[in-house]
C-alpha cells in the first residue's frame, strides 16, 4: 500500500494528524473538563512526533484540553474516516488525510470546512510549498488541509555494488546516471550485464515514481480513466517492463519479508528514496552495511514527491474556530521543524525548509550526507500538484501494482497492460 505498510517500517513520515471531540452524541463544549474547557481529541497512526507538541499547546491554551487517539495503521483509520464522513457522524474536529487517500476526500469538499474561512487569519498558502498548497486545495477551491510533511524523492544507491560492477561511484558520475530515465535504465542494463544481479527492488516502485511525475495520475480531471487515453502512461508501463523483462527488478514486493531482506543481501543497486525511506534503509540493511548505502539529490526526470499528509476541519466539527487554530499551530514551521528532530517527517512549510537546524542536519549511515540540504533541494524540484481523482490509490494498489508483479512472474508485458486495464475499468465502475 502507498501509505500504511511504508510508514510502519519507516517510523519517519507524518501520515496524518486528527483532532475532534472525545465522545461522538451530544457532548457539548465543556465535555469531560468540568472546568468550562473546550475539550478537542486528535488521532494520529503511525508516527507524527505530536505528543510532546501537544502538551505545549495544552500549556499555550488552557482553555482547551486534548485527548490523542492513535492509531498504529492508516489503511483502517481511512476506512473509518470514509465510514463516518458518509455516516456524517462520529468524525473528529480535525481529521489526519494522508496523500494517498486525499483524493476521496477532496471529492467530497461540502463536508469540510474551508481553510481559508475560518483558520487563523496570518496563515496564509503562502507557507507552504505551492505544490503542497495546491494538493490540499479542492477544485472547487475549498482548502480543505493544512499541509503537514512531505516525502521529497531522490535516489539511493549501493556505492560498493557499483563498484563491483566496475561502474563510476563518483557523486558526478552518479548524478549523470540518474539524470533521467533514459540514462536510468541504460546504466541498469549495464549493471545487469556485468553482475547478472537486478538494478532495482521491484518494477511497480519504479512505475509509481514515473507516475507521480505526470500532471494527471490514474484520472483526468473529467473523471475518466485515463491509463487508455495518455500516452505517457503506457510510454512508462513500457519503459520499466522492458527493463524488467531485461533483469532489471530484483521482482521484490515492497515491504514485504523478502523486500527487507533484501536491503542487507545487496539484492538491488538502487532505490527510489523518499526522505523517509532513509530510515526503511538504515533499519533493514543493518548496522554492517553502514557507509555502503549512499543518497544523491539527483532523481530520474527532475524529482517528485511520495508521501505526506493534511490536516483537515470537517463541517461535523462542534469547534471548528478551535481546531482550525490547533490544525496550524501544529503544521507552523516551529513545530515541523521540532517533528522532524523527533521522528524525521520532513517539513513542507518553506519556512522551516530554509531553517538551519534543518539544513545542518546529517545522516551518519549515508556518510555523513547533509540529509536535510538534500531534500529540502528536491522538495523546491516539485513543479505542481498532480491531480488524482478518487480511486486513483486504489488503481495503483489493486490494478497496475499486481499487473507489474505478474509481469515479473512471467507475463508477456501487453498482457500485463491489459490486466491493469480491466482490474481499473472495474475500480472506476
């Protein structure tokens, strides 16, 4: 899945911060504090680096009390989110929306409350990097969230197997070859045939990075299915299956056991890394391969952005002057920056982007890189938001991804076309 499995080996991305009221029924502002508080709950999966914060805030504002829900994974929060916006009960003052589900909310924008209305009047889109402003924007131009991390790409690389391989390691070198998708796949070929090992971890992480770049994913912005009518997706369907069919994938399915294992067997040279995926690499490679791993900001065709998430106000909320200010207070650039210290969810407030203790920061286990230099370069890369309509998650986790792996398995790559054609006419339906 593009959100849940990845962030619970990753411990390092923001997927979503919610905050509402404890008890769904009628309870009323002063529920549960007996002190005349206004008593707001959030619910976060996975890791936000929000605890400490919301304590702060609790000291700030005694007026209001904060209860945390948390949830370990974001595929079941999702599911409930859907659930009780359809239901129009049982929602929280602020709800967590990670990237990869925001499309199925954005659809629904009369259910939410607009940003621009009722939230503090100094914030303003303006904090944001423009792309992520525009990503948490609906079309009819409600800001439903406030944006939180963001999951800027570059690529990782094996230095040692490069040079097994008698391929150049040299950060020059290296940027070259990852310079686009042309030079991508040709130094695989190369590294292939000297090694007779695979280039990268699996031919569905590579397609899905090659996706994002379009200006339109798995839908047009008319809410047509769009895999037959673009050509670039079919340009890029044929592009990585070529390069499977040639011995480029290790044929890995992400997260799974074999995929972890095979960050510290050196199964692939490279990988396509999002900045939390820093923290994926480090843990399943191992202390013994320290130093092999190394990050270049340097991504195929430019750069592009996997993962992330919003914080949004929905209209069920009993306080939502109240939680709109807390839903900014916790995305505002101090305290990105202090999420990031604690969990690695990386900033997408331009702000915080240009902090020093950002930019200072390193990652001993890439040797020393300044890790937030990096991202923050390839975060300023992300031209525009692209537009995914509602089901295009559910067309990259149930339709192409499975028709890659049947590819890998043997599959003629036409055939493999056709099953991710008809599996999406089915999601679309």
């Amino acid at each position: 899945m593009r959100s849940n499995q990845r962030r619970v080996f990753a411990g390092a991305i923001a997927l979503a911060a919610a905050v509402g009221l404890t008890a769904c029924g009628d309870s009323g502002a002063d529920s549960g504090s007996g002190s005349g508080q206004i008593e707001l709950s959030i619910g976060t999966f996975t890791e936000f680096g929000y605890e400490d914060l919301l304590k702060e805030y609790e000291d700030l504002h005694p007026n209001i009390k904060i209860v945390h829900h948390k949830t370990g994974q974001g595929g079941p929060y999702h599911q409930q989110l859907l659930t009780k916006l359809a239901a129009n009960s049982g929602l929280e003052d602020v709800v967590a929306i990670e990237e990869g589900h925001l499309p199925d909310v954005l659809d629904k924008p009369h259910l939410f409350n607009n940003l621009a209305e009722i939230g503090p009047e100094d914030v303003k889109p303006e904090r944001w990097l423009d792309w992520k402003y525009q990503a948490g924007t609906a079309k009819d131009g409600t800001w439903v969230g406030y944006g939180t991390d963001i999951g800027p790409l570059a690529m990782c690389y094996r230095k040692d197997l490069l040079d097994a391989a008698k391929m150049p390691s040299d950060e020059a070198s290296v940027k070259a070859m990852f310079e686009s998708w042309d030079s991508y796949f040709a130094a695989g070929d190369q590294y292939v045939k000297a090694t007779g090992k695979a280039w990268f971890d699996s031919a569905s992480q590579i397609f899905n990075a090659m996706q994002n770049q379009l200006d339109e994913g798995y839908l047009t912005k008319d809410g047509e299915l769009a895999l037959e009518s673009n050509k670039d997706i079919k340009a890029n369907w044929d592009q990585v299956t070529a390069a499977a069919k040639g011995g480029q994938t290790a044929k890995l399915v992400a997260f799974s056991p074999e995929w972890n294992a095979g960050f510290k067997q050196g199964a692939f040279a490279t990988k396509t890394c999002p900045s939390w995926m820093l923290g994926v690499v480090k843990e399943q490679a191992g202390p013994e391969n320290a130093g092999k791993w190394a990050v270049t900001d340097a991504f195929p065709n430019g750069g592009g952005n996997w993962g992330g998430s919003f914080l949004a106000v929905p209209k069920q909320s009993e306080h939502p002057k109240e939680a709109a200010e807390l839903a900014a207070w916790l995305t505002a650039p101090e305290q990105q920056i202090k999420a990031f210290e604690k969990t690695g969810n990386f900033p997408s407030q331009v702000e915080a982007l240009d902090s020093p203790e950002l930019l200072a920061s390193t990652n001993d286990y890439f040797g020393d890189v300044q890790v937030g230099q990096l991202f923050a370069t390839m975060a300023k890369k992300v031209g525009k938001a692209q537009y995914k309509g509602p089901g295009d998650g559910k067309i990259q986790e149930n339709a192409t991804s499975p028709a890659l792996q049947a590819v890998e398995q043997g599959k003629s790559p036409e055939e493999g076309w056709r099953q991710a054609v008809d599996a999406a006419k089915k999601i679309v339906k």
